[in-house]
C-alpha cells in the first residue's frame, strides 16, 4: 500500500477473487508527477465550485432503488477530473481498475468532492469509505453481477468519458442467497433493463436495485461495441465493519 495524494491509502488490487470482472486488472505505477500537477488543477477548480444542491426530483425508472441523476457532476469539472483521473490511476497500459479505502470525508479532494456529491442521494447517512475506478477501452465491459455483501446498501457510480448503456436485470433463482454473490444468474433479456449513462451522471443502486438486480455493462449491444472511446467510472460505497 502506498500513502496517496489526499492521505488515504490507494492501490491496485490483484484479480484473485476477481475473475467475473471481464478485464484483467493491473498493477499499481504509483502516483505520476503529471498527476501531481492536474491534481493541483482539479483542486482550484474544485475550491471554485459550488457543490450543486441534491436535485429535488429523480428520473422515473421501473427499478425501485435505482436512480440516475443527469449531468449531476457540474460539467465544467467533466474534462480536469477525466484528465486527472487518467494521469493518476491509469498512467500504466497494464491498468485499468483501482481501489481506494479510507474515509471520504474532504471535499478539497477529487473523490472527496465526488463523495460529497453523492452523498445526499442515497438513504444510508453513513460516509464513502471506498471507491473502485474503473477504466474501459473501447469494445470492454463488465459482466453482469451484484456487489459483494461487504459493501452495505447504497452505492453510487460517477461516469467519464465515452457514454455507455448500463444493464440491469432481476436475478432470478435468488433462494440459496445465490444473488448475493458477485455473479449472480444469467436471466434473459425481456427481464433486463437498458439505461444510457453519460460523462457526469450519477447512477444509484439501493434496496431492491443494489441487491435483487444485477449490474453490468455489456461488451456489446446487438452485435456493436457498448464503449465505442475509453469510460472512466468512481464507484463510491461503505464498507460493513469488521465483525
Ligand atoms: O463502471 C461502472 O459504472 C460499474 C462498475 C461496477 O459495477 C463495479 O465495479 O462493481
Ligand atoms: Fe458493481
């Protein structure tokens, strides 16, 4: 582990547990001088930023507990926070998710800030204390599942870069506790839900939708590529404590 730029501890995890994930997982490069500086920019832009209050209404979806908040990233810090985010965690050609734990409390910070966005939108009052990037080259995705259980209710994913279709469908055969595990069941695709998520957007997954529905991002849609440029997404979650 390595001390990273807002005090908390980054790093790379290894695929281990991790091969429904359909994209290998790299190691960590550390922290790149280039990141330095665009974190120093992201930061001004950041401190000149009014957080944008919760939006009073959310889309409709069909989904209970799953909500998506058009453009709540104010657009303006779209273009930095990709940049940054790209010099930061995927500087290595080998990289393409990493892991941050620790409390997400500053908002003087990119995924502090991302946090504090994010935080009214959903019911659980208790902090981020974990984010996963992930980063998506054209044609790759990522397979249905459900978070695991370690991650408590609510949990909240900010996109970058090229828009993607998100798929979510009901897990089906739920009785042995089998929808709890990262990969849930295959259902077929009349059950499955397609929802366009577009740089700056703000997606929800609580109740049923975090836990009775499975997620991903299919490779591909009726035969053509899901990511057509490279995506970048912070997925912001808690923790369950240590029994
Ligand atoms: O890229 C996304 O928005 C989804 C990421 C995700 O579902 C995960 O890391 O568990
Ligand atoms: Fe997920």
């Amino acid at each position: 582990m390595e001390e990273s730029d807002d005090g908390q501890y980054d790093y790379l995890f290894d695929d281990d547990d991790d091969d429904d994930y359909d994209k290998d997982v790299g190691s960590d490069s550390g922290p790149q001088p280039q990141a330095d500086h665009l974190l120093m920019q992201l930061t001004d832009l950041l401190a000149s930023t009014p957080h944008p209050p919760p939006p009073r209404t959310t889309p409709p979806t069909t989904i209970p507990g799953f909500h998506l908040y058009r453009t709540h990233l104010p657009p303006t810090l779209l273009a930095s926070y990709t940049t940054w985010l790209t010099a930061r965690y995927f500087s290595s050609p080998t990289s393409n998710q990493a892991m941050h734990f620790g409390p997400l409390l500053d908002p003087t910070t990119p995924l502090g800030y991302l946090a504090r966005l994010c935080r009214p939108l959903r019911h659980n009052p208790l902090a981020f204390d974990q984010a996963i990037v992930n980063m998506y080259a054209a044609g790759e995705g990522i397979g249905d599942h459900v978070d695991l259980r370690r991650f408590m209710d609510g949990i909240c994913g900010v996109s970058f870069g090229a828009p993607a279709v998100m798929r979510l469908a009901r897990v089906m055969g739920g009785g042995g506790g089998g929808w709890q595990e990262r990969y849930a069941e295959e259902v077929e695709g009349e059950d499955a839900v397609y929802v366009e998520v577009r740089p700056g957007d703000v997606y929800v997954l609580e109740g049923e939708a975090r836990w009775k529905w499975t997620h991903g991002f299919p490779r591909q849609i009726e035969g053509r590529d899901n990511v057509v440029g490279r995506r970048i997404s912070v997925t912001l979650r808690t923790l369950v404590p240590d029994e």
